[in-house]
C-alpha cells in the first residue's frame, strides 16, 4: 500500500485524525475536518434512515453486568469485553460493563411497555459508542479502534415481515455505497463453525439462515458461505470492503435473531389478542463510522465526494480589491448551508492557491469582471472550467448536487 492510499498517512497529512500514546492505542481523536466529515456521514445516515421509519433513541454506554448475562453476552463473548467496573464496596457494590454492542440496550427499551401487531415493524435506531478490548497488535488506523461509533439498529418484527426488512435493510446499504462512492467487494453469508462460542439451538440457526439465503438470493447478489463468521446469536450478511492492499473488512450487516427477543422474553400482543415474540432484526448501513471514513479516504484520497467535503467552496480572489466580494460569497455560502473559505492573496499566487486547494470540490475565481457583473468563474476539482455564472445560479446548482448526495461535481 503506497502512503497515498493508505488512510492512516493520509489522514495525519489532511488533518483529519490523530492518535496519541497519553490517550491510548485504538482510540483516534478527530481534528476539524474530521470531524466535518464524520458530521456529514452521520446525518446523511439519520436522514436515510428517518426516511425509512426508523425511530431513533440514545442509550447509555454503561450497562450493568447482569444485562450482558441476560443477552448472552458474558457467556459467549466476554474476551472481547472490558473488564467490569466495581462501583460500590460489598453488598451494596455493583458491576458495569462498558457495552459491546447495543442490542442488549434495544430490546431493554422494546420491552419498557407493551406492543402491538399494529406498530410492527418497529425500526429502532441509533449512532452510539460501544467498546471492544481489541489487542494492541490488531489495532490499525481507523479500521479496528477500540472505541466505536456505530450506525446500528434493531428491527422487531414478526417472523412474516423479516424477510421484507432484510430486503429493505440491503437497498439502504446500497443507496448509501452509492452516495459514498465506494463499492461492496463480496456479500458473505456468515455462519457459526462446528465447536465455537455460539448459542445452542439447532433450530433457530436453520430457521434464520434459510430466511437470509432466501433475501440474498432473491436480490441475486453473489455472495460466498462462511463458517466461524457468525454472531454468536445467530447468522449474518456481511458486506465486506477491501482496503488498497486488498484487505477485506466487514463494513455493512444485516443480521436475523431469535435468541434474543427469547432471553428478554420480549413479545407483542397479536390480532388474536394473545402475547407472540418478535424477531429481532440487526442492521448496520454504514457500520462504524471510523471504518467507514477511513475507507472514503483510501478510496477518494481524500477528495471527497461534494457533500461530505470538509470544505465545499473556497472563494478565490484575484486581487485585495475583490476580498470583500470574496468574503461576501463564503457569507452566502453559508446561508446557503454550504462549507466555504476564503483564500486571500496574501496567502499566495493564484495560481498556488488554487493547488492548495486542489482537494475542495468547487473554487471560486473573483476576479474584477466577476465583481462588477455579480458573476463567479467556477473551477471543478477535477481541473474543468464552467463558464462564468451569476453568484445566485452557481450556487444554487451546487447545493442541489451537495443536498442529492451526489458524486458528480457539475
């Protein structure tokens, strides 16, 4: 991998993230632009997701001890857990577990009242943190961190309706790889591997694995049977990526329990007026949001598509006369909700400016025409000259392409 793909360079070159030893291996800070980006991503998939009638929630990062007992968590994947907090002496002393996932939080909120078969599907979802105790040797960059913002939700839904959802949950991953500009190298169907840590109930795993080979083959996506890849309640799709030297890792999921929803003893009160447990439907679109932004900065190398730029215009005055007109177009760029800078002369030649600004999608050049009639020269990042626009037009066009999520610049 050269150091221009390899998102850990590149992303101290950008200024996007960093890492120190005082704070810990696995456990990146974000700087500004970072932050911007990681911003973006995270509403684009709130909106994605509002959209497609999800709720979303927060819930904390603590869980006591006995909730991860309750999940099957403890007994089935407690190595890969930090060790509990001790809070409190004696018998009046409890133990908190930071969490490893979030269902265990969900289907604790599913249950706080009761339901009917009228509000199934019930999509919840949330961008929370959870923590795996990862080893130092396995750590790397923003793809395997310590502590992770994930995109997750869970869908309780009758066992009629998760097939259905399993669909959707795919089309969401799909328009959102779309919006990204990256691609799926494989789907795997995940399955448990004879002798691992994994729940003990034949059936179920047959039952969910059936409902997801049938999704998966009803979308005609090819994807490939992997044993030992499973969750340890039950089988998964996995949409893996491959990084610039051609390491795979698994971005994307959509996941079919029926362990669960029994452990909670979750259920839902049915057209028949009797109580019938749910399923409970794991679905990631972006998965972690650090995974996902490193691999936006391996695959664009660093110039982002438009709408997740960190910076979207940069105002280019030709000379100090048309400072205040660049100053007033970085003004209604941000009326306009658009990232905007201005790069004055002092910092430079035009033309060193504008490589300096290579990466911003869209550059600005006020030069005394374009002050006098209103009007903007717009450079494309990728080296294209649109003819002179009025300020109001150019504009516009760039927020309809930033507000679609689209890849292409014009």
């Amino acid at each position: 991998m050269t150091a221009h793909h390899d998102h850990r360079s590149l992303g101290r070159e950008l200024g996007l993230f960093g890492t120190d030893p005082l704070i810990g291996a696995g456990l990146p800070y974000w700087l500004p632009d970072g932050a911007t980006v990681r911003h973006a991503l995270e509403e684009y998939i709130r909106t994605a997701e509002r959209r497609a009638g999800y709720q979303h929630v927060y819930s904390p990062v603590l869980g006591k001890r006995e909730l991860y007992e309750l999940s099957g968590h403890w007994a089935h994947y407690a190595d890969d857990m930090f060790p509990p907090l001790k809070v409190g002496e004696g018998s009046e002393g409890e133990e908190f577990v930071l969490r490893p996932s979030l269902c265990p939080h969900h289907a604790v909120i599913y249950r706080s009242r009761s339901h009917s078969y009228r509000e199934l599907p019930l999509r919840m979802a949330e961008l929370g943190a959870m923590y795996r105790s990862e080893r130092s040797g396995v750590l790397g960059g923003l793809t395997r961190v310590r502590a992770i913002q994930l995109n997750d939700a869970h869908i309780f839904c009758t066992l009629d309706q998760v097939a259905a959802e399993a669909r959707a949950a795919l089309e969401l991953i799909r328009d959102a790889y779309l919006a990204l500009g990256i691609a799926a190298a494989r789907y795997r169907l995940s399955l448990p591997a004879p002798g691992g840590k994994y729940v003990a109930d034949p059936g179920k795993w047959r039952q969910a694995t059936a409902l997801l080979t049938e999704v998966l083959d009803e979308a005609g996506l090819p994807y490939e049977a992997a044993e030992g890849e499973a969750a340890f309640y039950g089988p998964k799709i996995d949409v893996q990526i491959a990084d610039a030297a051609g390491r795979e890792s698994t971005l994307s999921t959509v996941q079919i329990d029926l362990h669960q929803p029994e452990r909670f003893d979750l259920h839902y009160i049915g057209a028949d007026g009797a109580r019938h447990r749910p399923v409970m439907v794991h679905r990631a679109v972006i998965g972690s949001v650090e995974r996902a932004v490193a691999q936006l900065i391996e695959v664009h190398g660093g110039a982002f598509p438009g709408w997740l730029a960190p910076t979207q215009v940069v105002a280019l005055p030709v000379s100090e006369a048309q400072v205040p007109d660049g100053e007033a177009l970085v003004q209604r760029c941000a009326a306009a909700g658009l990232r905007a800078e201005l790069a004055a002369p002092e910092r430079g030649s035009l033309g060193a400016r504008v490589r300096e600004a290579r990466l911003v999608p869209y550059q600005a050049v006020i030069g005394p025409r374009e002050a006098a009639e209103g009007c903007l020269a717009v450079r494309l990042r990728d080296g294209r000259r649109l003819d002179s626009l009025p300020v109001e037009e150019a504009l516009a066009s760039i927020t309809g392409l930033v507000g679609q999520h689209s890849t292409e610049l014009w």
